[in-house]
C-alpha cells in the first residue's frame, strides 16, 4: 500500500531536477530578454530584476529588491509611463503586466519595453513636420509620376489653391506658358535621372497672377534605391526680379540723367585721373568731344587750371570717401576760365578705384550764395515733390506754407490754402482736440506728436488723416510748427469693414441653416448656434455642461475619437464623416459632420469648429432607395429573361415564315425553268411578281429581326472613323449603280468613340436613304458631315432629294411609317427606326429637317467628350 522510501526519494529527485530546469530556463529568458523584467508581490514591491530592467532604472538589479514600484499596475494592458532613473534621466517605457505565482504566493510579472530613442524620433518627426508647414519657402512632395501628394501653407499663400484643389494633380495646373519647354524637359529628365535641378520658371496664380519662382527639386529614394517622390523647396522670387528690373532700369535712367544733366560729369581713374566717361554738359562748356578727352588724361589738355587742385581732391577722397562743394576752375578748349563747384566719390569699377565727379557752373555767383541756394533748392524739391501732405504752421496756427500734394488731395490750390488757418481744414467736432495737439507741439519743439482726426476736403466730403507734428525754427529762429500727413481713409475703412465682418460673422453663426459647434481639445462642448441646439435637442447651457463624446452614439465614438485624436496629433487638419448622436429624448438623428482645427501659434489645437448637418431624412430615404433598386433588379432579370425568350420567338417565328416562302421561291423558279416557254405574258407576269414577293417577304423578316436586335444589343465602343467608313458605303452604292450621277462631299478626319457595326447600320441607313430619294434629280448631291449646335457637336447627312414635310418629322423615326409620296421608293419603314435606336443606345439623339422637293437634313449626335475632328 505504501510506497518504499528509496521510490519516494527518487521521485523527489527527479522533481528537483524539473524545478532547477525551470528555474535554468526562466533564468537564461529573463537574462537574455530584451526587455526589462519585474517580479513584485501584491504590495508592488520587487521580488526580482533583470539586468535590462536595473539599466532602466540606472542601478543594479540586487538594489530594486526589496523597493517598491511608484506606478499603476494594470494586468492585460500596455501602457506608457515616464520613469526617473537614478541618474536623473527620464525614460519613456512601456509596461505590460500578468498576474502569476511566485513561491505560491501572488504576485505581478511586469515587462518594461525602452522607448525612449522611439519617443525622440517621433518627437523629431514632428519637430521635422512643423517646420515644413511654418516654413518660409513653398514645401511640394509628388509621387514618382508627377502628382502632388503635398504642399505646406505657404504654397496656398503664394499661389492661392487649397490643398484640396491641387490634391492628386500635376503641378503643370502652375504653368504659365512662360517659362521656355526647354527647362521643363531639363527638369524632368534631370530629376528622373536622380539628381537635383535647381532653376528659375515664372509659374501662374490661381488669380491668374504671374509670378517667378526660383526652384530647388530632388528625387526622394525608397529603401530600394528607387524614386518613390519628388521634392521641391521653392521661393517667390517675384520682388527680387522686379528689384533686378528696377535696377536695370535706375541704371537707364542714371545713364540719361548723366547724360541729359546741366552740370559737368566726369568718371575717371583715382590714380592718374584718365578720363573714362564724360557728359554732354562737360563738352558743351569745355568744349572738348567726348572722343578727345576719353582715354586721356586732364593735365594732357590742360584742364584744370591749377592742377594741385585735383591732387588736393584726391587725398581728401583718401581720407574721407567723398567730397562736397570743392572750388576749383578748369578751362575750356578756347581757354575761358569755368569756376565750379565739384562733389565727387570713389567707386569702384572692375576692380580699379576711380572719382565719379558732378561739377557745377558757379563762374557768375559767389560760393557762399550758391550753396544757400542750393540747399534752400534741395529742401523746396523735397517739399514739393513729397507724396506726403506737408504744412507748415506759424504760432497762430495759420498755414505759411502748403506743399503740392496737401493741395491736391484737399481739393485746392495752393494760393487758397496758404494765410488760413489750419483748423478751417478740419471737422468741426474735432477742432477743440487738434488744437491741443498742435499747441503741445509749441510747448515741447523737440517732441514728435502724432495723432489721427478728420479733413474736409473743399468738396465737402471727409477723409481720415495720420498726421505727424513738430515744432521747429525756421533760419530766422521763429517756431513753426512743421505736419507731415497721410490719407489713412482706406485702412479706417478696412478697419470697421474687419469689425462689420466680425458682426456679420456672428448673425451668420447664430442663424446658420446648419449646426455649428466649437469643441475644446477634451472634447468639451465651447459654443454652439441655435440649430446645433435644434438638432440634438438639448439647450446650450446643457451641452457646454457634456462632451461631445457624451451624445455621440456608441457604435460611431470609436470612429470619431480616432478622427478626433489625429486631429489632436497635428495629422490631420480636418476630416468629414456621417455618423450619429443620441438626442435628449433618446432618439437618433443622423448627421454629416465636418471638423476643421483652429491652432495656436506653436500650431497646438486651441478648438475645433464642427460644422453639422442633419441628414436623417436623407438616410432614411437612402434606406427606401436601397429597397427600391433591390426591387428593380428582380425586375430587370425578369426583363432580361423575357428578352430572352423574345429572342427565341422571333428566330422560331422567322424560320418558320421563311420555309413556305423559300418552298414557294424554289417552285417559282422551277415553274419558270421547265414550263416558261409555254406561258403566256401575263402568266410569266404573275409568275415574276410571286418570286419577286418572296424576296421582298424575307428582306422583311430579315429587316424585322435586326431591328429586334439593336434594342438589346450592348455596343462595343471602340474608335470609329466615320469618313473611310461613308466611302465605303458610298463606293458600294456606285458600284452597285454606276449609271447614276451623285456628288458625295464626305468631311476627313470625323472619328467617334462607338460600335462600329451599328453606326455602320446609321450610316447604310442614311447615306442609302439620301441615294434612294435623289434617284429621280438629274444630278444628286449628297453630304456627311459635322457641325456645332447647342455648343455640342452634331453629324449631318444632307442630299438635295425629295425632301418631306416638316409636319411628319415626328414620325419618321417609327417603324414601319413611310412619308407620303415614298411610295415609290422601294424600303419598309424600318431602317429610320433602327437608327433612332441606335444613336441612343451611344447615348445620343437623331432628328431630321425638310422640306418637300428641296433635300432633307438627317442630324444625330454622340456624347461630346466622345467625339474628335
């Protein structure tokens, strides 16, 4: 019954040998695992650490024994935690958890996943993301082929399309026409080649505007080598081209203003004075050509009187960069004697310095008047030529002087504004005001006041003024009071249109046809219009109190904080969606939600803006729709096998015709063979008109059973050339009538997207048509062309026939109608009938226009973007 000692102990043995495997393996798994591994009781303290796990929190792993973790241990679910290790560095981990026993007691095994380098990266990628969207430069990412997959802000800010307008397309939709073929073709070849091409190109707006770019583009590579997208980091070289262009023509106008100037100018070298350039003006007073004096040297002429006075202009250009008002004579090539006054600089040109040198003619004035002169000159240049309104005043507030501008722009002259006082000038509630300003303006001369009133101009009408004031003394030491001013009108009046669209904003918002809501970043309701309210049934106060996740309906939250979360993420700035929200009184409502982000400027979500309409009653409609088109499917396969069936009866039903008639052809011809000699004319007659009604009879079947036939046909679209298919037609008409006289004028180059069997059935049934009833014209003229009604095209087929009565042009398209007086003309009604079918089985229409003994006009159309000429 009991079993020996000696089986006992070797069953323990054996057991030990099981637990020390065990423990070797759980040893060698948590030893070579590349997570961190904890063990700790229900109490969260550390029963066991691996290594990894002791790195993470920078220690050993014989120091976590005993010590107790700080964080929430959740079994069955991974989630992130920040942990300080003993180093004072922060690591990202992640943490999953299972409950197990450890030395039969409860206990938590934890393992700690290192994503520290991971969170750095994303953080990077974000880092990385942002600044493409804040960048200065315009950012454009297309795939291998062309297509743009994205662009950054600034895209939309210089060229004005959305992201959405340019999603998925080629930046060609940029092409000015501008820019020469030659660089696209460059660009292209050189970025498919794997290299980055770098240029200018003059690019269009979406305004229309044209614009110069100055480009940089590279290829991106996939892990393969292979181009997987394109990039290119553009600037909007526009100002600086137009800089270029202003510097090219500021050079034109320097070279005509040198040229045309009244005083003497003179470019020559520093160092020995040789001239490089002269002005008319130096040759009209020194009478020497330009041709004499470039190239040489003034002491070569003699020029300047006393030639230390040039070497005296050279060392103070030494010394100071420039000189100003320098005194000196030079004389003429007749001798006479210039006195002038020369400024001059040192510029540099191709590497040599030289003196550019303005001298003006001061023979008949003395220095120091002319320089008062000259500077008084300066001074009225720049106060009557300044785009600013500028007055200056005495004491008295009366106006002394009144630039052109200010004048103008008031509306008067300059006479009636000078001798008043400046206060007349203004409205007459802002009198009190001004005057305060302009006696500070006395009080305190060194200070600058500025300040922003109303002007009457002498027409009557206002204009708001920023003016600028000081006080200053004139050269007889009087104060003055010395206003610069602006017309700022326009900007008052973007001002209170920014405050009326403020307004507008509001009325718009609260008496919206659709919901609108503002949602924090949790989600929490912020403000809301009226129909929000409306819709889901609860007042404003009541969903400020919720979130928004509160009335979302359960199956569609998950869908939602998903959408919600991107947005959140900087991923996604804004999404759409149909979803549903519980109502206050428990009902559903559906509704077409639109979400779009409202961003700080660190580009941190501050709201979204929902905007939400309510489709409950398009989905239900929708639902009765989906019933509807169940519904006619089952009506369109008993259709389709009653088509069938159809089909099968006219095939049995024409054989069955066609064996008496074929029975009754053979015995005609038969009759006639063996018996014809002996039949009078009449009998040979009756005999002729049988055989003759069998054909006819079969040509009619056949005709009957086509015509059943195009109903059901599917076409087979493929490109059609109308014009070799009508001279087909045509050369088989005249072979088969070769006696007849017809001009055929077929229009080259029609080619329609169709089926060409069946539009070779139109075309046998028109042209054969025009041929039939042109027969009795002593010449007939027959035309297939194309022309243009309604803005679409349209094909015609004209001949100069019988023509028939507009009254029966309802009728032509019915089977087995036939005009009046037709008759004659051999045919069954059908073959208009069967190419009315026709043309709107392609999806087009045919009509007819006439008139009796003067032609007729057949026209059918096609889908126009299936048509080319």
């Amino acid at each position: 019954m009991f079993k020996k000692t000696s089986d006992i102990m070797a069953q323990l043995e054996l057991s030990n040998q099981k637990l020390q495997a065990c423990l070797s393996r759980f040893q060698s798994i948590t030893t070579n695992s590349p997570h961190g591994i904890l063990i700790v009781d229900m109490n969260r303290k550390v029963l066991f650490a691996n290594l990894v796990a002791a790195a993470i929190f920078g220690c050993k792993a014989q120091e976590l024994l005993g010590k107790q973790v700080d964080f929430l241990i959740q079994p069955g679910q991974i989630t992130e935690l920040k942990l300080a290790s003993r180093d004072g560095k922060t690591v990202s981990v992640e943490v999953w958890a299972i409950e197990m026993e450890w030395n039969a007691d409860k206990a938590h095994f934890i393992a700690l996943n290192d994503i520290t380098d991971r969170k750095m990266k994303e953080q990077e990628l974000r880092k990385l993301y942002r600044a493409v969207l804040q960048s200065p430069s315009i950012v454009m990412i297309t795939d291998a082929v062309g297509n743009i997959e994205f662009v950054n802000p600034k895209f939309t800010e210089v060229t004005g399309y959305t992201v959405a307008e340019v999603a998925g397309k080629n930046p060609r939709i940029l092409k000015s026409g501008k820019t020469p073929p030659e660089v696209h073709k460059e660009l292209w070849e050189t970025i498919c080649a794997g290299r980055e091409w770098r240029g200018e190109m003059v690019n269009r707006k979406k305004n229309g505007e044209v614009y110069w770019e100055s480009a940089a583009i590279s290829p991106i590579l996939d892990i393969e080598g292979k181009i997987s997208n394109f990039i290119a980091v553009t600037e909007d070289i526009t100002a600086h081209k137009r800089a270029e262009e202003a510097l090219r023509e500021s050079e034109n106008k320097f070279s005509k203003a040198f040229q045309a100037a009244p005083e003497l100018f003179t470019i020559s070298s520093l160092a020995e004075g040789r001239y490089i350039e002269v002005n008319e003006a130096f040759e009209r007073t020194l009478q020497y050509s330009r041709d004499e004096v470039v190239g040489h040297t003034p002491r070569e002429f003699g020029i300047w009187v006393n030639p230390d006075d040039r070497d005296q202009v050279v060392r103070m250009l030494r010394e100071q960069r420039r000189v100003r008002d320098f005194e000196t004579s030079f004389r003429s090539k007749a001798g006479t004697v210039i006195v002038g006054l020369l400024s001059a600089e040192i510029i540099e040109i191709k590497g040599e310095e030289c003196l550019v040198a303005i001298t003006k003619d001061i023979t008949a004035r003395k220095l120091s008047e002319e320089a008062l002169r000259f500077s008084e000159a300066r001074y009225r240049a720049l106060f009557r030529d300044n785009p600013i309104m500028i007055v200056t005043l005495d004491t008295e507030l009366t106006m002394l002087a009144v630039n052109p501008t200010c004048a103008s722009q008031l509306g008067y002259t300059i006479s009636e504004l000078e001798g008043r006082s400046v206060l007349e000038l203004f409205h007459e509630d802002d009198h009190l005001a001004v005057t305060e300003q302009l006696l500070a303006c006395l009080q305190d001369p060194g200070q600058v006041h500025r300040w922003q009133f109303r002007k009457v101009r002498k027409d009557g009408s206002l204009i708001w003024v920023e003016e600028i004031a000081q006080g200053v003394y004139d050269l007889n030491g009087s104060l003055n009071i010395l206003v610069c001013c602006q017309d700022v009108t326009e900007r008052k009046r973007t001002e209170e249109a920014l405050q009326e669209s403020e307004e507008r904003f509001r009325a718009t918002f609260n008496q919206a046809a659709v919901g609108i809501g503002h949602v924090g970043p949790d989600g929490r309701v912020l403000l809301v219009n009226q129909k929000y309210c409306d819709i889901v049934g609860y007042s404003e106060e009541e969903l400020k109190a919720r979130k928004v996740q509160e009335i979302t309906h359960p199956d569609d939250l998950e869908t939602s904080m998903i959408h919600f979360q991107h947005m959140l993420e900087g991923t996604l700035g804004s999404y759409s969606l149909e979803k549903r929200y519980i109502r206050k009184d428990g009902s559903t409502v559906w509704v077409d939600l639109t979400v779009s982000t409202v961003v700080d400027a660190g580009g941190k979500l501050k709201f979204a803006v929902g905007v939400v309409a309510d489709i409950t009653e398009r989905k239900q409609a929708e639902e009765k729709i989906r019933i509807l088109n169940a519904e006619l499917e089952a009506r369109a396969a008993e259709l389709e096998l009653a088509n069938q069936e159809l089909d099968a009866f006219n095939y049995t039903s024409a054989h069955d015709l066609r064996q008496p008639l074929n029975t009754i052809n053979g015995y005609c011809q038969e009759i006639k063979e063996r018996c014809g000699d002996k039949l009078d004319e009449q009998c040979l007659r009756y005999l002729d008109e049988t055989y003759n009604g069998t054909l006819r009879m079969n040509r009619l079947i056949e005709a009957l059973l086509n015509f059943s036939r195009v109903a059901r046909i599917e076409p087979h679209r493929e490109t059609v050339d109308l014009f070799s298919m009508a001279n087909e037609i045509a050369m088989e008409l005249k072979l088969a009538d070769p006696e007849r006289r017809v001009t055929l004028r077929i229009a080259d180059g029609i080619r329609v997207d169709g089926d060409a069997t069946l539009l070779r059935v139109v075309l046998d049934n028109l042209i054969g048509n025009a041929w039939k009833y042109t027969s009795k014209q002593e010449e007939g003229v027959i035309e297939l062309g194309m022309t243009e009604i309604d803005g679409k095209p349209a094909f015609f087929v004209r001949d100069n026939g019988i023509g028939f009565d507009m009254s029966e042009a309802d009728k032509l398209f019915l089977p087995f109608h036939r005009l009046s007086g037709a008759e004659i003309y051999r045919g069954f009604g059908i073959g208009l009938a069967t190419v009315e079918r026709i043309i709107r089985r392609h999806g087009g229409r045919v009509w007819a226009e006439g008139e009796p003994g003067n032609g007729a006009c057949f026209y059918f159309t096609l889908p126009a973007d299936k048509v080319s000429a």
